[in-house]
C-alpha cells in the first residue's frame, strides 16, 4: 500500500520547532499509523502552506485505505478524516472532506479530536463547515456529525440548522440531554425550556418521518418526560403557542404517513387535549382523518360525534362523515357510524330523513352484516323520515345482498333486485391466460452489453430476462472481440467494482459481474472459486450457499474459466423465453452450431440447459437430435427420447418437533417446538435414474434431492439467506411442483410464523410449467392464510392465474384449507379476507368451488372465530355460480337453535343450496 509522501524543502524553524518537514512527516506517520488523538498537536505545528502540501498525500492514503477492514485500517480512517479536516484551507473543502462516505462508520466523526481541530479555526470558517455538513443527508439512528455540528452552534450561536437529519437527531437524543449534567435529573419539559433550539426545530419534527421511536420514548415515569406530554406542557406554559402546535399536530395527521409515526402524533393531539371549540374550529381536519389509519379515524370520529351532540358542528357533517366511514372495511368504526346516526335521530327527529339516506349508504357495503345492521337502523326511523325518502332508498337498496332484497322489498313497499329472483347468470371472470414473454435476440453490441449489466447491478431484484441476456452476452462479445468488450464495460466496473462475492450471502444474479472483471483482466478465473463457491462456513448450517446458489455459482464459474480459455461463441443454457424454459429446437439448433464449430460443451450450461428443456413428442426435433454426434449431443437426444426430468409426486405429512424430522439440529428443533405444520414429502430423488442423471455436475444432481419432508430439508440452510427468486424458478421452469414442495417451508412462514415477504412466488410457480399436486396447492393455501396484505394479494393473484389456465383443484384447495385452519396454521379471518378479494374480481365459480370443499371441516366441529365471514362469502359465491346440492354440515349448523350471525348465514347458504 502506498504511504503517501510529500516533497518538502528543509529549512531550520524557530529555535524549539520542529522543521516543517519534520513535522509534515510526523503528521503523515501519526494518520498511517492511527494515532489520531495526535493528530491536533501536530497540525497545530504547522502553518497553512504544510498544512495544503499534506492535502494530495492524506488523499492518496485515503485511496488506498478503502477497502481494507483490518484493525489497523480502522484506525488509520479516524486520523485521515481529523488530519484531513485541519489540511482543507477552505471551509467548502473541508466540509466536503468531514462529509465523505468513507468516514460515515465506526463514529469516527464524533472523535474529540475532530471538534479539536475544526475549533480551532476561525469562527466564520467554522460556521460555514457546519452549515454545510448540516445539510448533508445522514443515514441510519445515529448521524455522526450532530455533535460537531451542535457544539459549533451553541459555541458561535450561529443559525440553528433546520434540516431533516439534524432535528431528528435532535429529536433522538432529547434535546441535548446527554449533555446536561446527570445530577441534576431535569424532564425533558424543563430541557426543552432553556434549550436554545427548540424554538427553530420544535416546528420541524412535525414535518419529519420515521420519529415514532423517539416520540414514544419515555425517558422516566415523571409528567414531563416524554415529548407528547414535554409538548403540551411548553404550550400550558406559554413558551409555545397552542394553537400553533394544535394546527401543526393536525396538519402533520391529516398529511399521513407511516401507521407507527401516526400513533405518535396522535399521543402529542391526545396530551394538547383541545378542548371541543378548538377541535370544532378545525372540524374540515376532522373530517379528513376519517379517510386515514383506523386509529385516527376512530378518533376523529369519537370527537365529531360529541362535538355533534354539544351542538358545536352543523347538521351536515354526520352525514359527510357516514359517506366516508361506512364504506371503510373496520366493522367497529361502521356499527359507531350506525349509532352515531340513530342517536342523531333519537335526539332531533326531525332529522330521521337525513339520518335514514346516510345509513343507506352501507347498503353497498361488501360485508352482508353491515348492510343488515344499516338496513335495521333505516326500518327503525322510516316512519319518521317519511314517504320523500323511498325514491333514494330503493335506488340505494340495489346495492344490497340479494339476501336482503325480500326484506328490503318488504320495507320500501316496491320489488328490489329486478324482477326479485336470485342471481344466478353471473359470468365467471378470470384474468387472461398468462403467455411467457419471449426472451428476444441475443445483445447485438459491447456497448448494450455493459448497459445491461448496469441495470442489472442496479435492480434489487432483476428479471430472469436480463441476467440471462447479459450472461450470454458477456460470452458471445468475448468470443466475437473481447478486446472491444472490456472498453465497454470499463464504465461500470469503475463504478462497480469487484471484491469477490459477498461471504455470508448467497450467491446471486449480480454476481455476473465476477464474468465481467474476468473479460476485462480485473481478475483471474482460475483464483478465488473456491470462496465464490464455498463461502464461509457456519458450525450450525454449514455452506453459505443455496442449492440454487451453487448452481449460479458454476455456471458464473465455468463461463469465466471458459471465456480466458476455449471462447465458446454463446451458452447452450440461455432460456427462450422469461420463465426460464428452453425449447427442444433451440438446444438442438445450438449443439449442432457447436459441433460445426468444434466447441465442447461446459458441463454446468449443458446440465443447467437440460433442466430448462421443455419436453417434446416432436418427430422431427427428435430426429435432428438423433443426428447430432458429441458426446452432448447424443446425452441431449436421450435426454428428449426419454422425457426430460420427471415430475416427482408429493406426499402429505404432519411436520412436528421430533416427528418426520430426519435430521438431529437442535437448533432447528428448538425453532419448531412450537408449530405444527401440514407438509410434504417426496418419497424418491427427482430427476431420471441410472446414468443419464448420475452425469449431471454434483450442483445439479444435489438440486433433485428430495427425500425428506419439506420443512426439514429447507431447515438445513440458513434463514437469512433462503429467499426464493425468480431465477431460483428459472432453473426447473417445468417442475413447479417440486419447486413448491421445496420452497412450502418459506411460504407457510406467512401463515403461522407471521413472517413478511414468501408468498410472491407464489404468482411465479403459479405462472410456470408442470403439474400443479398437493405442494403447490399447500403452499396456495398458506400464501392465502398469510399475516400480510401484500402475501395474500399475491396469493390471489396466483390463486386466479391456476383457475385461468384450468390447473385450479378447488377440492383439494379447499380440503388443505379447512385441515390448515384445524390445526391453527391460518386463520379464517385471514382466509376470508383473501378469498372476498379473489371474489370481487368476479372469480365467483372459483372461490365456490373451494369454500365448497373447505366448509364440512370449518363447520364439523366448533367452528373457529371468523368463520361466519366465510360462510357468508360462500352463500354469495354459491348464489352468483347457481350452486345447487346440500353440504351435510351446512345443514346441521342451520338446523342449531339460535340466532347468531354464524347460524343466519348457515341458513342462507343452506337456502339457496336447496333451491330447485
């Protein structure tokens, strides 16, 4: 590593000085060798030209360190940054310095040494580095150069910096009470009193994001020391304006925001405590909450319908109010809403007339019970409303439940529903066929080459399609003029440097990158494959990479050795279209293009090509093959004759601690000891026995491995790194089944462990090739069960994808549901949530035939908490499908004594069940 050197003259300084190179010399051996608490002293010995000289040698130091972790290299950036900053004559640079990524670890900025040096500056100099380090954007819960920045400001009293970083590190480290003497045990309230800041950044924390932390802390038990009640108590004592704080709490709500920076604002709302003239003076922001978090709206609602009933607020607004909330899925604020109106009546009748249209607008509410509960409360003020309200009624009534025309009818004196008769020639709608999107022409240039592959450095997650388009044209453009290539992708590797795959992670798409720096002479294919394929190693877990993993890995590998060696012109592996998939005539047309070039083929891209082939029965591709004479291509030709892989079934079981388990963790033990799960086995190793498979490399052969329950085997690999992808598919893109069994363990985590994140691939297996068993029916039912939103949005929409394409088995589907709610791994809530969604597409037939099959084990026993939502789901997908024929536990829960909401639905769907 270079040391850094300056050119100095030596000249004989004031008796008792160092030479000033002498003392150049001993700043630049204090900063390499990271004695940074020595770096002010001897900074102070020099004057501004030595000090300017040491500025391209402390660069260069810089340079050389980035990268190296070890401990000397740690402290050798302490002193970089403190000498760097003394070195900069000019405030702009040196912020810029101060400021640089490299020095934003290990808190290296909060050394005294820096507030040494930087103070020992001149004042203007001083102010201007602050202002500009303060509106630098920070990152994480700690920003480094607060304290710099803080000390400077109260010390020149200089502008108080009002950026986001800086008022939220305010804000996290309680305005400076880290600093305060420990004795004396001030409340934040007395803190922000004497603060000089708090007038400037008070204002601010209401603008800022992601401070639920901070604003929920409570420092002590005492009044005061926590920021709602700091708050309310600077505007009980004069030193804040309430209604200053009132109208920015208010705005800061209605503004939104994330759900647990919400809850903390409306604890500050909660402690100001407005009193009902200041909250009606701001009734339009009452109103807007409602449309927010059900937190907010539950309050907002709370304080309008007392400020309703002390007469504070016009008459109008129950009724704006009722066209916002009665239509929000949260039950408890739409049966409020209800009483609010009917209370609104009781007091002033003469208002019924209102009060019954407003109610009416729950007549469209999706949940049948809601619209009961409106519809009741309209039959109860009817009378006093009058007859000028039927017109509306009965034009509201056609959104209800056909369940409640009879009575709606009944009420309004005229036919509700057209001619009265159920609907039963309801269309069954399903999204179009998904048709993979082919993969296109091969990168005709170096130059798209290397865009490519910054978009797939770039991408989070990158499409199956593009890595495999630059991994293929990587190669080919090495093959056709390598030379050309590495001028292209020069760019992208000085921005993306390669420093071998990451230790700890799995090996991933962005690692073609690994081929690039082999293209461009960065890096030897023969050296460091062993780590790339290897990674580190975990006493517990084992090897860092997936299965899928070591498979990217050697085909990354064997392309950058192969590239440096024979230049194979393309990859046999390159799939045809996005899922994946290859078809028979494209690998054929390519071994052939590799024979008449004398090119042998690379072991992982044939292997990794075979599993992608989609089988074929064509005479014609079969007999191009049968012509091919390498030893690839006659294994491609059995290969074809033979099927390809098979599909390999799956069997159910009941993965529990110690039961169906065959391996002996005991960490993974103690990670189960609380779950039971409905699994799946697979009796055999998948793929094609004998020979024929035993040629596969090892990575490949140990990718067919399944002879273990599901949740077993995926236990043997570390959590953090076994995330499914996209390319993870793309390597048996016509086995989703074997796919699912093996990745069931990470899609059940949504269900019964709450996790976020597995059930998108659900949309991916649900869209690839293969059979569609019980794995993948299993995996469905738990994605649909799924704590998250987002989960149960995909499972849906994979759910409606296998109804399209006829590979949906309702039954079965239903049959694992009813078993997964018996053992407690979803929840019906959950479940009817997921399943009202799939139904609002008009996917009614669909989400019969499953609730169909899932109701004898949801109602043979005692039925668990939310079930009625799913039987009232299923009377409205039987009566849109016309389903007809008697479910025996429909019909014994109907014939209970009772009038619970679960026995109204029961009786409904038995009803319409039983209709000729």
């Amino acid at each position: 590593m270079s040391t850094g050197t300056v050119k100095t003259t030596k000249t004989t300084g004031p008796a008792g000085t160092a030479e000033p190179a002498e003392a150049v010399e001993a700043l630049l051996a204090a900063v390499r060798e990271g004695r940074t608490g020595e770096v002010p002293g001897l900074l102070a010995a020099l004057g501004p030209a030595e000090r300017r000289s040491c500025v391209p040698a402390l660069k260069e130091l810089r340079r050389t360190n980035r990268g190296d972790w070890s401990g000397e290299a740690k402290q050798r950036m302490g002193a970089l940054l403190v000498a760097g900053a003394g070195c900069h004559p000019g405030a702009a640079g040196a912020a810029t310095w101060i400021g640089a990524r490299d020095f934003s670890g290990r808190s290296w900025a909060r050394h005294p040494a820096l507030a040494d040096v930087v103070e020992a500056q001149p004042v203007e100099w001083q102010i201007e580095v602050v202002g500009r380090l303060a509106a630098k954007r920070g990152s994480g819960w700690s920003w480094d150069l607060y304290p710099l920045i803080e000390r400077v400001v109260r010390r020149t009293g200089c502008a108080v910096p009002a950026s986001d970083d800086f008022t939220a590190e305010w804000l996290r480290s309680a305005a400076g009470a880290e600093n305060g003497p420990r004795g004396t045990f001030t409340t934040l309230l007395e803190r922000l009193r004497t603060d000089t800041f708090t007038r400037a950044l008070l204002p601010r924390v209401f603008e800022l994001d992601d401070v639920a932390w901070p604003l929920d802390r409570a420092y002590t038990t005492r009044s005061g020391d926590n920021w709602p009640d700091a708050i309310a108590g600077l505007a009980e004592s004069g030193h804040f304006g309430r209604e200053e704080l009132i109208d920015l709490c208010l705005g800061r709500l209605v503004r939104g925001g994330k759900i647990a920076d919400q809850r903390a604002f409306l604890a500050v709302l909660t402690a100001l405590a407005p009193t009902p003239q200041e909250y009606a003076a701001r009734v339009r922001d009452l109103l807007a909450l409602l449309d927010g978090p059900s937190v907010l709206a539950g309050h907002a609602q709370q304080v309008l319908a007392g400020l309703d009933e002390a007469g504070l607020i016009e008459p109008e607004v129950a009724g704006e109010a009722s066209a916002v909330v009665l239509f929000r899925t949260e039950k408890k604020l739409v049966r409020a809403q209800l009483a609010w109106l009917e209370q609104v009546a009781k007091r002033s009748p003469e208002r019924s007339g209102p009060v019954v249209l407003a109610a009416a607008e729950a007549f469209g509410h999706p949940d049948s019970a809601v619209q009961e509960r409106a519809l009741n409360v309209v039959a109860r003020r009817l009378k006093a409303a009058g007859g000028a309200v039927l017109p509306e009624l009965l034009l509201a009534a056609e959104a209800l439940n056909p369940a409640h025309h009879a009575r709606a009818s009944e009420l309004f004196g005229a036919p509700v529903g057209g001619s009265g008769d159920d609907d039963t020639a309801w269309d069954e709608l399903l999204p179009p066929v998904p048709v993979p999107a082919p993969l296109g022409a091969p990168l005709a240039t170096p130059v798209e080459v290397a865009e490519e592959l910054a978009v797939l450095l770039a991408a989070e997650q990158p499409d199956v399609a593009v890595f495999e388009r630059v991994l293929d044209g990587l190669v080919r453009h090495a093959h056709r003029d390598r030379a050309a290539l590495a001028v292209a992708l020069e760019p992208v590797l000085r921005v993306n440097p390669w420093q071998d795959v990451g230790r700890w992670r799995d090996c991933r798409p962005g690692d073609a990158l690994y081929l690039a720096t082999v293209i461009a002479g960065r890096a030897d294919p023969h050296r460091g494959g062993g780590l790339f394929r290897r990674k580190g190693r975990n006493p517990l877990h084992g090897t860092h990479n997936t299965e899928y993993g070591k498979v990217l890995a050697a085909r990354i590998l064997e392309a950058a050795e192969r590239v440096a060696a024979d230049r194979p012109p393309y990859l046999l592996a390159t799939p045809t279209d996005a899922t994946g998939a290859i078809t028979a005539t494209a690998l054929v047309e390519r071994l052939a293009g590799y024979e008449a070039a004398g090119v042998t083929a690379g072991p992982a891209d044939l292997g990794a090509a075979l599993l992608r082939v989609a089988p074929t029965a064509d005479p014609a591709v079969r007999a191009a093959a049968g012509r091919l004479t390498s030893a690839a291509g006659r294994w491609a030709a059995a290969w074809l004759r033979d099927g390809g892989l098979p599909d390999q079934p799956s069997e159910r079981v009941l993965f529990a601690p110690g039961a169906g388990s065959s391996h002996a963790d005991r960490y993974a033990e103690r990670w189960w000891e609380e779950v039971k799960r409905v699994a799946v086995a697979q009796p055999g190793s998948a793929g094609p026995a004998g020979p024929a498979r035993e040629r596969l490399p090892a990575e490949f052969r140990a990718l067919l491995e399944g002879t273990e329950p599901s949740v077993a085997r995926a236990r043997r690999v570390n959590e953090w790194l076994w995330e499914p992808t996209a390319h993870w598919a793309a390597m048996l893109p016509h086995h989703r089944e074997e796919l699912a069994a093996r990745w069931l363990d990470r899609i059940a985590d949504c269900a019964d462990r709450e996790r976020r994140g597995g059930a998108p691939m659900l949309v991916v297996l649900a869209e690839a090739g293969g059979p569609a068993g019980l794995a993948l029916h299993l995996a469905l039912g738990y994605g649909l069960g799924a704590r998250y939103p987002e989960d149960r949005a995909a499972a849906v929409d994979a759910l409606l994808v296998l109804a399209a394409r006829g590979d949906l088995d309702g039954a079965m589907l239903g049959r694992e549901l009813g078993e997964l709610v018996a053992l407690g791994a979803v929840k019906p809530t959950r479940l009817a949530q997921a399943l009202t969604a799939a139904a609002d597409t008009g996917a009614h037939t669909t989400v019969w035939s499953v609730l169909a099959a899932a109701l004898p084990s949801l109602l043979g026993g005692e039925a668990p908490r939310g079930t009625t939502d799913l039987v009232a789901l299923a009377a409205d997908a039987a009566r849109r499908s016309a389903a007809r024929g008697p479910i025996p536990e429909v019909t014994d829960t109907a014939a209970r004594p009772g009038t619970s909401r679960l026995l109204k639905e029961a009786r409904t769907l038995r009803d319409l069940l039983a209709t000729p």
